[in-house]
C-alpha cells in the first residue's frame, strides 16, 4: 500500500507540475519600458483580449509605480504647459493610464469588484496622470475617466 500511495502522489505531482506549463501564454514584454507596456496594453484591450491588457497594465504597474509616486507627491495639480512638460511625468502618465486599461478590462469581463479596486488605486495614488489621445492631440484624465466607468 505504500508503493500504490508513492505512486499515486508522484502522479499528481507530475500533473500539478505540468499542467499549468502546458496551458501558460508566454508574454512579450518587449523592452519592459512604460510606454512599451502601455501600449500593448492598449492594443490587447483594442482587440478584445482582455486578460492580456491586464497582464501588460499590470507590468507596468509593478515596475513603475514607485517612480510613479514620487512623481505623484511632488504635484498639487495637474502639470501644464508644454507637451514635453507633461510627458516629463512619464511613469505617473503610465501608470495611472494602465490602471485605467486595467480596470476598463476587468469591467468587460465582468469582475466588477476588482474594477473598484483598480479605480480606488488610481484615484487614490495617481490622480495627476495624464494620458495623450493622439487621435485628438491632447491630454485626457484617467483617474477622472475612471470615475465615469461604474
């Protein structure tokens, strides 16, 4: 009876192991800048892959958002003037403009609790980030948009 559990245990272990191997999508994360990420971000949440913009906004977020803080603590307001001068905010423009994918792809899938968390967390931690619509050619509000979603 021990030889039978042994085996049985090595058995599931074997498929524990693998089986999630076997059915993980490999990410390309291209050259991990924020804007690199963000805009695959973007792009999956434009062909409807949902989980896959949250993966992408979601790498950012991990890598960027202390920059991104400190960013966001030396603001009483959003930045203005040129261009430059706001793209100059890049990790906290980032970051707050992934939190917003990320929460736009969680409402498209349904998981509307974790959309409120998103949303909380860029209203709460990365209000002054601002994102270029270059179809428009000015800068929108994610955290300001974000508060329409729900």
């Amino acid at each position: 009876m021990t030889r039978l559990f042994q085996l049985c245990m090595a058995a599931a272990l074997a498929v524990g192991m693998t089986a999630p191997a076997a059915f993980a999508k490999e990410y390309k994360f291209g050259d991990h800048t924020s804007s690199t990420l963000t805009v695959k971000a973007w792009q999956a949440f434009g062909a409807e892959e949902y989980e896959d913009a949250i993966v992408y906004a979601r790498k950012c977020v991990e890598l960027y958002q202390e920059p991104a803080r400190e960013m966001q603590a030396g603001l009483e307001d959003y930045v203005t003037g040129t261009n430059d001068e706001v793209f100059s905010y890049w990790a906290l423009n980032d970051v707050a403009t992934s939190l917003f994918i990320q929460a736009k792809s969680l409402i498209a899938l349904e998981r509307t609790d974790e959309a409120r968390a998103v949303i909380q967390e860029l209203v709460d931690n990365f209000t002054f980030g601002q994102c270029w619509d270059p179809s428009g050619g000015w800068f929108w509000r994610p955290a300001e948009a974000a508060g329409e979603l729900l």
